[in-house]
C-alpha cells in the first residue's frame, strides 16, 4: 500500500468518525450545555484518555510499532506475532491492578488532576454537586483505558503489516455508542451524563471486540500468556518509559490545561472542551492519518537500509500535513464564533457559552499547523527507536506551558489557557526540527521550503477571501439555523475554491497529484490480491 492510499484510507474512516463525533458533540451540548453536569462528565472523559494516549497510542505505539515492524522484517510474522503476545500478558498484568486502584481513590486522583473540582462552601466558583458527579462519571469511564490499550496493541499489529482500516475505522463505535446513549438512554438515568459515562464504558468494550474480530480475521490475533519479563519486553519497556512523555507532549500540556481550568469559574473546563473537539477534528484526520501510515512504513524502510525511501516518505508527510492542515487553521480563526453558533447553540448551550467557546477555539486554532508537523517529525524519532530525544523537548514545553498559562490566566481566563497550549506547539515543532536538522536526519529536497512558503501564501489569500466574504456580504443576511448553516458552507466551500485555485497556479497542486492519490495497480498486483483473497477464504 502506497503513502498516499494509506493515509487517506485511514483518513476517509477518521473523517467519518469525526463527523460522527460532532454529531455526539451537538447532542452533548444539546443536552449538557456547559454547567456542573458537563463539567463532570468531561473531567471523567478525559481521565482515562489521558492515561491512555500517554501509555496506549502514545508511549506504547511509538514503542511496540517499529519493534513489531522489525521483526516482521528480520525475523517473520510467526516471531512478530509472539512478541504481539508478550506485550499483551505485561499490558494486562500491568493495568489490571492499576485500573482497580485508580477506580477506589477517585476522589484523591481528582484532588490531582481537577483540584478546583473539589472546593470549600464559601468559594463563589464551588460547585459540590460537580465534584460528586465528576467521581461517580469517572469511576465508570475509567476501565476504558484498559480496554482501549488492548484495542492500540491490537491496532499496532494491523498497522504494522499494513492493515489500516480497521483501527482507522474503531473510532466510529465509539461515537455511535455515545450517541445511542443520548438518544435511548439519557432519561433512563439520574442525569445525561451518567449515560454518556456508561456509553464510554461501553464503547471501549465494543472497539476492543471489533479489533479481535479482525485480527481473527487476518489470522493475526495474539493469544493470552502467562506475563513474562523477556529481553524484548525490557526493551519495550526501556523504548517506553521516555516515550511516555515524549509522545505525550500534547497530552501534558491538556493535562495541565484541565488543572487550571478547574480553578476558573464553571463552564470554563466546558468552553475548553468545545473548542478543543472542534480543532482536534483536522488534526486527527489530518494528524493522526498521517503519523499512524508514517511510522510502520518509514521504520520498514529505514530497517531495510532504503535512505532514499525514508526521506521521500518524510517529504510527503511534511507537505501534505501543511497543504491541508492551514487552511483548516485559518478556516477556524476567521469563522470561529459563526462554526460555534450553527454547530452548538441551541438547548442548554447559550449565546453566551458559544462566545467564550470560540475565543478559545481562535487561541487554539493557531496552533494546529505546530501539532500536525510534529506528528511528522517526532515519528522521524520513534522510527529509529529514539524515544529519548523528544521527551527532553516535551519535558522543556510542559514547564513552559504551565508558565505561560499561569502568566495568561489572570488577563485572558480560560483563553489564555489555551493560547499557552498553542505557543508551546510551536516550541516543541521547533525543537523537534532542530533535533532532526542537528543529526542530519532531515534531508528534505530544497524545493520543499518554496513550496511550503507557497503553500503559506495561498492560505492567506483564502483567509483573507473567506474574511471579506464573511463580514461584507453574508452578515446582511437575517435567518434561522438553517440559513445560517448554508451560510457557513458557502463560505467554507467558496474559501476551499480560492485555496486550491491558489495551489494549482502555483504548480503545488495538479492532475498529478490527485492521481498520486490513487494509484493504479498493476494488473499482476491485482491477481496476486485475488489468489491472497482467494487462499484467506
């Protein structure tokens, strides 16, 4: 499978996700708006996913991927598979316990990770019923985490033999559940958050079934062992403990984010949440289609001593992750407070909430180019088994995260917590860049800096178009949501227009490059896929 086919086979399941997500996410809103109950469930939500994106798909993946991919290449899938099965016995032995300990100290883990949660009766921002909710929620989103890092072990041993779909595609149940959970359930329970905490639960449980199905599927599904400390484990192990924090960089500083907006009055942990699911959908179609093809397929080159191959896949990420992560960057400044409007504000979800929501999602927003290329360039790093370097880095930007929101808190409120976040993107870009420029390991071809000036110049000629369009034209026009929904599109279809008119008079974009999108395949190619098919039934 091509670079171009693999992202965007993993990209056409994580946009339909995503599109599902805002789904989830209007009928959230809808329901929850941003109060005490909201408040809760989104502290219960991000709990697990912390832990599981700095030890599943984060520490883990960027550990277990090009270790897998390396035995595939040296030593056969039958070693590979064994190795899948080691992982496997440590992650249960580990998390197990974890997971029950964490479920029975609840109320202290939240005095860490949410201390403003938990307040004393004279404390004007104090909401008792938030705190007792936010342990309840928790306690049952938490063993999500154990399910979903079984569902990342099992999607490191698909994505490493190039077998993108499935676990691009297991997001979906989890947004499908969640919003059943709102539509069948919500009235069943004390509040809609309890249902939304055990669709959580739930759907970590349905994701991990959907990827064992389909390692059965392949023949490829790894058995239950005994846990054992094998050599390559405690090469795991080493490759991790670094990678726990480097791959995790974005996650700190969320972490960190959710601290301080715990001190702030309530809604603010809320207006944080919208703005960041709203910015988060380019950059997990965009970022996480990108790094998930990237890593098996630049460790598989680099292990088979094809340099060249590793610095065109490079090249590739690092100019298909700018071309479409700026102008969804700028899309989101310029029309930040008409997407907040059209997508949330009905139900329990005001004006007011839309306002404070999009002035964090424009603070954010200029910050989703930096997340996206470091995707790129930390993946240079896990790669060649360097875990190390980039926890140095995400060491330095969590402290200078934490600084800057505390510095930015006071005049911007939660804004400034988010502004923290987008300036310390761009640090850990630059010093990832650095890293990779000081070790000669970022040969990218001349043309590639011209290119992505023009590729910059274009998407300010659409900021600009989609600017003027937005307050010259469209702001006369009265109507309802629907109008302002057609509204949104024709500025967001019109701002499409002029970009990639842009690209294709500067020879960035052409006939050749959708074709590269789409491959064709040799005709021996396709019969060998038949008989491979054929001996799989």
């Amino acid at each position: 499978m091509s670079f171009y086919k693999a992202v965007t086979t993993v990209g056409g399941y994580t946009l339909a996700s995503r599109l599902m997500g805002f789904a989830r996410d209007i009928l959230t809103a809808s329901f929850l708006g941003a109060g005490p109950v909201a408040d809760a469930f989104f502290i219960a939500l991000k709990l697990p996913n912390f832990f599981r994106r700095i030890t599943a798909e984060g520490a883990f993946s960027v550990a277990f991927v090009p270790m897998f991919s390396k035995i595939v290449v040296e030593e056969g899938e039958a070693e590979a598979k064994t190795f899948a099965e080691e992982a496997q016995a440590m992650m249960l032995a580990a998390l197990l316990p974890f997971t029950v300990v964490c479920m029975i100290a609840m109320p202290w883990l939240l005095y860490v990770i949410a201390p403003g949660v938990h307040c004393s009766a004279g404390d004007p921002h104090c909401s008792p019923l938030r705190f007792h909710l936010a342990v309840t929620f928790s306690r049952i989103t938490f063993p999500y985490i154990l399910m979903m890092s079984l569902t990342a072990l099992l999607g490191g041993v698909l994505n490493s033999l190039r077998r993108f779909a499935a676990f691009a595609a297991a997001p979906m149940f989890f947004n499908g559940t969640l919003i059943a959970a709102l539509l069948f359930f919500a009235k069943k329970f004390p509040t809609a958050g309890h249902a939304l905490a055990w669709g959580v639960a739930a759907a970590g449980v349905i994701q991990f079934l959907w990827m064992a199905a389909n390692c059965l599927k392949h023949r490829i599904a790894p058995r239950l062992r005994r846990p054992k400390l094998t050599p390559r484990i405690r090469k795991l192990f080493r490759l991790m403990l670094p990678g726990a924090i480097g791959a995790g960089a974005t996650q700190i500083n969320i972490f960190i984010d959710m601290i301080l907006a715990s001190l702030l009055p309530v809604g603010s942990i809320s207006y944080l949440y919208y703005a960041d699911r709203l910015y988060q959908f380019p950059l997990g179609v965009i970022g996480v289609a990108i790094g998930t093809a990237l890593l098996p397929m630049l460790s598989q080159a680099l292990k088979s001593g094809k340099n060249g191959e590793a610095v065109r896949l490079l090249t590739r990420a690092f100019e298909t992750g700018l071309m479409l992560t700026l102008p969804a960057a700028l899309g989101l400044i310029v029309l930040a407070g008409e997407i907040m409007s059209v997508l949330f504000q009905r139900g329990a979800f005001t004006a007011a909430d839309s306002v404070q929501s999009s002035h964090a999602l424009i603070a954010y927003a200029s910050g989703l180019p930096a997340f996206v290329l470091a995707k790129v360039f930390s993946t240079a790093y896990f790669a060649r088994e360097d875990t190390g370097t980039p926890v140095k880095f995400a060491v330095s930007c969590a402290v200078i995260n934490t600084l800057l929101a505390l510095a930015l808190i006071a005049p911007l409120r939660h804004v400034g917590i988010a502004l923290a976040t987008a300036v310390t993107a761009w640090i850990n870009l630059a010093l990832l860049v650095h890293g990779l420029h000081k070790r000669r390991h970022l040969d990218l071809p001349s043309n590639s800096v011209k290119r992505a000036v023009l590729i910059f110049a274009a998407g300010l000629v659409m900021a600009a178009a989609v600017y003027g369009l937005d307050t010259r034209v469209l702001h006369v026009m009265a109507g309802g949501l629907a109008h302002k929904a057609l509204d949104l599109a024709g500025l967001i279809g019109a701002g499409g227009v002029v970009y990639f008119g842009c690209l294709y008079l500067f020879g960035i974009f052409n006939a050749q490059s959708v074709k590269a999108l789409f491959p064709k395949r040799k005709k021996q190619d396709t019969i060998k896929s038949v008989q491979r098919m054929e001996e799989e039934e």
